[in-house]
C-alpha cells in the first residue's frame, strides 16, 4: 500500500478559507470576517454545520466594489 502524504494546499489556491486563512490572506480581522458574514444577503460564505468558510473569489469580488468595510 502506498502512504499519501498529508501536502497542504497553498492558501491562494484554495477555493474556500477559513476565518483564520481569510483573515491572514485578506489582512482583514477575524471579528470583521464574522461580522460581515452574519448578514444573510451574504453570498461568498459556505456553511458546513456551524464550520464558516469564505469563498474566496466571490469574497475577493466584493471586495473589488466596496470602499469602506
């Protein structure tokens, strides 16, 4: 049997981030990541049971057309 080895994937390549990789990618706070999230007119976080993820393209997309967050 061959082992895989447990490889990371490099932030910038996923398609989905934690509150914590967001808010290190983004250089944005993870308080203000939840904040933003909670609104439920939010179409860039993915609910996995109570787990939080930011789509990441659809967040840098957002992001592209506000000024003020």
């Amino acid at each position: 049997m061959e082992k895989h080895k447990n490889k990371s994937v490099p932030i910038w390549e996923k398609s989905n981030l934690t509150l914590t990789e967001a808010a290190e990618y983004f250089n944005i706070g993870k308080h203000k990541l939840r904040e933003i999230t909670n609104n439920h007119k939010c179409n860039f976080v993915l609910f996995i049971g109570t787990k939080r993820l930011i789509k990441r393209k659809e967040f840098e997309k957002y992001l592209e057309q506000v000024s003020v967050i």
